[in-house]
C-alpha cells in the first residue's frame, strides 16, 4: 500500500467522516454522559463491519489483519463541553448548553475514518488496529479507568497514537515532539487553621487570612528558586475561601489551585516542598496547615522512536515543510499520557484553520471552529501510522 493510495482511499472515506462529524457535532455529551455519542460511534463501526465492545461509555473497536502480528491502537476523545453554542452552524449543537469546543467531535470522526479505511486494506496487513474510543477526557481521565479495565490487553497493545486538532496551527501543519508534550496535573488544596478573635484585638487570635496571604507569596517562589529557568512548572491557586464577618479574625482559610509539572522528578519535588513551605509559613505565624495534593493527568511523554515515526510519515505524506518541532511542553494536560504509560507511543498536533482565517478562536472557546479539511490529515496520519508500526519500521 503506498502513501498515494492511503491518500487516494482517504478522498473516499472523507465525505462519510465529514457527515459522522457533523452529527455528533449536534449531538455533544458531556463526560461520562456519551452515550449518544457511542451509539453513533458503533452504528458506523457496524456499518464498516468492524468489530466491538462497549462499555460504560467508551467502545474500543478491532481490526483484524490477514495474519498475527503486532496491535496498533488509536484514540480519538469523545466528551464535549458545558460551552454554549453561538447561532450561525448550520449543523449546531441540539444539545443546549454543550458544544464540542475542543474539538472532540473531529477527533472522534478522525478515528472512525481511519478505520474504513483500514477496514478496507485487512488482507494487506499483519497484526490488529485496536480503536479507543475514549469518554472523560475533559474531567476526570477516562483514559485512566479504561487502561484498569484491560483494553490494552487481549490483545496487548505494542505502540499507541493519539492527536488533537490545533486551531493555533494551519491546516495541512503537523506537530509533534520527542519527550515531554504535556504536563502532569495535580490539585493542591492547603487548609490554614487560625485562631478566632475580635477583630480590634488581633493580638488576642492567630490570624489565618494574614497567613494563608503570607503562604500565597511564598509559594510562588517555588518555581522561581526552586527550579532551573530551563525546566517547565507552574503553581496557580484561583480559590481563596475564609472568615464570617469583618470584624472577626479568621480561624481557617482554605486555599485550592492547580500544579502543572514537566516530569515525574519536578512533580514529586514541587509536592514535597508545597507541604514543606505551607507548614513553614504556617508555623512561623502561630497557625497550622493540611496541604492535601491529589494527583491528575500523568505527563504526556512521547516516545522518541515513535515521535520520530509520526515526523517521518508525515514528511512523506505531506512534505517537511508541514512537520513541524514542538519547542517546548504544554503545560495543558493530556490524559493520553496512561495509554502512553503502557505502550511506547506518542501524540501530535494537526492544523485546524485555513491561514486566511488565523488568528482563530482557541480551545474551549465558544467560537471555537474548525476547517473540516483537516479530517482528510488525521484519517490519513492515523493510517499510515499504523500500517507503518505494523511493517516494524523504524524501530
């Protein structure tokens, strides 16, 4: 199968992916309530006669080469977001108050696409193409939950790839990096616990307002003392919760926010040293702290075998002048990082808007839009990642 003909067979499936895109499109879910969704998503699978199974609200389709040989996966995110829609789609979400302004929907039509075309080449083929068809991604890690059910094994997965569209990229454009893609994420929540009092007698209570500010500042030393100007974390804290009333001192301010982390190294450091200055700061000011770190997304971090792979098939597909490096990690999260955990594997970025139209509308934006055209590049990267991961090549 040569690229011209992975091209040629994708120009064939491109119309019915643009249509599987737009009707779920109109029919966005948010996380863990994809069933709509999966229903669409099997209905095209049994159309294509690609065999399934559901569960909860993902479905992980197979396909089955001529002979044995390796397992490919490929996962397309399936959950949309509580965003509403503006007028003026024509195909616009029918679901008030839900849109898929991350793109999902593509995503998901991505990956269907790709598998009717890889439906279609089954005796040209050694090995399986797993689908995984994910739910969750934007809450709580689907990913997560369907690697502790077992859809990595039976049969078990050697590599995996996964991508996004990029509305910061031109259409035609593909990104990738070795290492690094995105961050971890882990919640911090840090209880101050203070001593109440009357407000014109500070003396008389332990101010907890006063030391959870003080705690503030010096925490966002952390990344600037703590960590080489060369390495990637940020420490942001958007709740601060205290105080009854404004003659009272404050006996207990609770203060959350989010830790976002390069590798496992940085993170475990940044956590050990949040509860080590949260209790510092505290006693020093006549007042106690809980710090109470719960871990997210793993970072997502690119094989460079497999990085390498999606740089040298897209070169051939589209030329290297549409590959392009990533310079640095996203300290946005990405839970494909646990199907990454398991398998070597990596994840890319595909242009989502015609040049003419840039700067365009980012992610989760309500005006988020996308150029369909670039489903024609996911269907065609996906398959040729496969088939090339399934040849052995360049490992």
């Amino acid at each position: 199968m040569t690229d011209r003909e992975i091209m040629d067979r994708v120009q064939g499936a491109f119309d019915w992916a643009v249509a599987l895109r737009r009707r779920i499109h109109q029919h966005p879910e948010l996380s863990e309530h994809e069933f709509e969704t999966q229903k669409i998503i099997c209905a095209a699978l049994d159309e294509i006669g690609v065999e399934y199974a559901a569960q909860s609200t993902w479905v992980v389709g197979l396909i089955r080469g001529e002979r044995p040989g390796p397992t490919v996966a490929l996962r397309a995110d399936i959950d949309a977001l509580p965003v509403t829609e503006p007028e003026g789609c024509p195909f616009r979400s029918q679901n008030e108050g839900v849109m898929h302004a991350c793109g999902h929907d593509a995503h998901t039509a991505i990956l269907l696409g790709a598998a009717k075309v890889l439906a279609g080449l089954r005796g040209e083929f050694r090995g399986q193409v797993k689908l995984l068809f994910q739910p969750a991604e934007e809450t709580v890690g689907g990913a997560e939950r369907m690697v502790r059910a077992g859809v990595m094994e039976d049969p078990h997965v050697d590599y995996v790839y996964g991508l996004h569209v990029m509305p910061r990229l031109p259409l035609g454009t593909v990104e990738t990096r070795a290492g690094t893609l995105n961050a971890s994420t882990d919640r911090v929540e840090i209880t101050v616990h203070g001593v109440s009092g009357h407000g014109a007698y500070p003396e008389s209570g332990a101010d907890a307002i006063v030391c959870a500010a003080q705690m503030i500042t010096a925490l966002q030393t952390l990344v600037s003392r703590n960590l080489s100007p060369l390495s990637s974390a940020v420490l942001s804290f958007g709740r601060i919760e205290g105080g009854r009333a404004a003659n009272i001192i404050c006996d207990c301010v609770t203060i959350t926010g989010t830790l976002r982390t390069a590798n496992a190294a940085i993170r475990a450091m940044m956590k050990r040293r949040i509860g080590e200055v949260a209790q510092g700061v505290a006693q020093a000011m006549g007042c106690t702290a809980d710090a109470v770190i719960t871990p997210g997304y793993n970072a997502l971090v690119n094989d460079a075998d497999e990085a390498a792979r999606i740089r040298r098939v897209d070169a051939r597909l589209f030329g290297e002048a549409h590959m392009l490096e990533k310079a640095e990690p996203s300290m946005g999260a990405e839970d494909f990082s646990f199907f990454n955990d398991v398998a070597p594997g990596a994840f890319y970025h595909i242009g989502c808007v015609a040049e003419e139209d840039m700067p365009a509308p980012a992610l989760h934006a309500a005006q988020f839009h996308l150029d369909e055209r670039c489903l024609a590049v996911g269907m065609a990267m996906h398959t040729a990642l496969a088939l090339d991961a399934l040849r052995g090549e360049g490992r």
